[in-house]
C-alpha cells in the first residue's frame, strides 16, 4: 500500500493535505496583512478567534449536530457571503466597514485552522477531512 492510500490514521499526511494546510497558513498571514495595511484592528482576529469554536458546542448534543454546525461555521461559505452582503450594501451607500472585518475575523479562523490541521468534520470530532487530529492520529 502506497502512502497516498494510507487511511487518515496513519501519521504521514498526503500531499494533498500538505498543500491544503500551507494555502491556508499563507491566506491567514495575507488576511492579517490586509488588516494592517487597511488600518483595521488587526487584533481583532485573535480576540474573536475562539467565538467561531462554540459552533462545537453541537457536540454536547450530539455527534450529528456537532458535526454539522461545526462545518456550517468552520468554511469559507459564511465569510464570502457576509463580504458579498458588504458589497451590495456599498453599492446602495451603506458604509459598514465592520462587517469586513468580521469576514476577515471568521475566514482567518477557518485559515488557522486547516492550517493547524483541524479539518471539516467526518463526524467524531477528532476525524476531519485532513486526517485524525489529537492523540489518535498516531495511532
């Protein structure tokens, strides 16, 4: 069995997930570049970092849940919708410049995270779309 067939056990990642996680490390360091060259409150994105994590609270309920809200909040989705929103809100003159930073603020959590390996949920916390993270991943 080749390394690109390993299951996500193992603890050599696939190249894929190389690649994922240094795109996401450079989109994070460039989303806090433009918050300092945009003179936004740069951090702003570690106070809010962990706000973005209590879509886990899911998982007190159950597995299902938990998985589902965490992948609802933990994407790409939301921060692209919440700038599109700021957008069509300048076209009518509208100035909220705070909702660029709250797309800045949650699109650099999902960045952070998939760079640290912390992927969508496959439903167990700790299995994600980039492999098992935690203890397990050794295993």
């Amino acid at each position: 069995m080749s390394d690109q067939t390993l299951p996500h056990s193992h603890a050599r990642p696939a190249p894929a997930t190389i690649w994922q996680r240094v795109e996401n490390t450079a989109l994070a360091v460039a989303i806090l570049a433009a918050m300092i060259v945009l003179d936004h409150p740069w951090w702003v994105l570690l106070a809010a970092f962990l706000v973005f994590d209590l879509s886990a609270l899911g998982y007190l309920v159950s597995q299902r849940l938990g998985a589902g809200l965490y992948n609802v909040v933990h994407n790409y989705t939301g921060p692209a919708a919440v700038l599109m929103f700021w957008a069509g809100l300048q076209l009518g003159h509208v100035h909220a410049d705070w909702l660029v930073v709250l797309a800045a603020c949650w699109a650099f959590h999902v960045a952070v995270d998939r760079a640290l390996g912390y992927g969508l949920k496959l439903g167990p916390f700790r299995h994600t779309h980039l492999g098992v993270i935690g203890r397990d991943a050794a295993a």
